[in-house]
C-alpha cells in the first residue's frame, strides 16, 4: 500500500478555497441585508412611535412656563423688597 501526499499550492486557489470565499461572500452580504431590514424597521418604528413623546413634550414645556412664571415672581418680589429695605433705610438717616 503506498501512501501519496499532494502538494497544494496556496499561490493557486484550490476548489475548497473558492466555494469558502463563496460562502464567506454570501454570508456577509446576508448579515448586510439582515442588519438593513432591522434599521429599517427600527426607524419606522421609532416614527410611528411619536404620540407619547409629544404628550411629555407637552407636559415638560407646562411646566417649564409655570416655573418661569414663578421665578419672574420671586425675582421682582426680591427686586421690590430690596427698593423698599432701601428707601427704609434712607428715610432713617434722613430723620436723625
């Protein structure tokens, strides 16, 4: 019984090489299109996905105004106890 060996040539693409690089192609290209289907639904689905977004958005932006609005209070009430701690403090050295 004689045992032969072959030689295989890397500089030459050998049959099992070329269907793997086959396969490795078209592998590749699937996970391409998978990863594109699922961005692509992603993104519908976050679109579609807009009515509870605006219903917080509403309810950030209410409450925003009526901070604003209170702070503006505060603010010219600390401004016109300031003017009046201020006149106070005049008509006092004014009278002595």
């Amino acid at each position: 019984m004689e045992l032969r060996t072959r030689k295989f040539s890397f500089s030459k693409q050998t049959p099992l090489l070329a269907v793997h690089k086959v396969l490795l192609e078209d592998t590749q290209m699937k996970s391409m299109k998978a990863l594109f289907v699922f961005a692509a639904l992603t993104a519908a689905s976050l679109a579609m996905a807009t009515g509870g977004g605006d219903k917080t958005f509403n309810r950030m932006e209410a409450a925003r105004k009526v901070s604003m609005e209170a702070y503006q209070v505060a603010q010219k009430q600390k401004a016109e106890a300031a003017v009046a701690q201020s006149k106070a403090k005049a008509a006092d050295h004014s009278n002595s």
